[in-house]
C-alpha cells in the first residue's frame, strides 16, 4: 500500500513524536516505540497487515582472520535468520 502525506522523515523518533502529536500513522520496529506504547502515547494499529521482509546485510574487512567475537555474531544471525535473509 502505497500513502502519500505531506510529512516524511527518516528518523524513527521524528516519525513517532508526529504520530503522538495526532499527525498520522506511522511505521516502527516495535522496540523503537515500546515506551511510547506502554505509556498509552501510541496505540498499535495494523498489526496483522503484511510487512515486507528486509535484507541484512553484513560487511567485514577482507581478512583471513575473522575475530570469535564477529564469527559468533555471523553464526548467531544465520541461525537465527536463515542464510537467505543475510
């Protein structure tokens, strides 16, 4: 679905300070408005409407030594996310 409004912002804060001042809806990541939600600020709406999936992308210095620290986080996210969505 497509919605044309006259505000547009690409900060998560902007978008959700407008949708409390009664500008409109907005779009969010869940944790990115958990305050505002349990404080009764913003209240959820279409929530079972289908969302797009969105790639992850992870980028590293070409090495040939990756460090355990980044090894573990690529192996958490692959199992976690699948190899497609990476």
């Amino acid at each position: 679905m497509r919605v044309d409004g006259r505000f547009r912002a690409d900060s998560i804060a902007a978008c959700c300070e407008a949708a409390i001042q009664g500008m409109g809806i907005g779009r969010g990541l869940l944790y990115q408005v958990r305050d505002a939600v349990d404080q009764g600020r913003l209240e959820l709406v279409l929530q079972d409407w289908p969302q797009p999936q969105i790639p992850y992308h992870l980028l590293w210095p070409a090495t040939t030594r990756l460090p355990a620290r980044t090894r573990a986080l690529v192996d958490f996210l692959v199992a976690r996310l699948g190899p497609q969505q990476i």
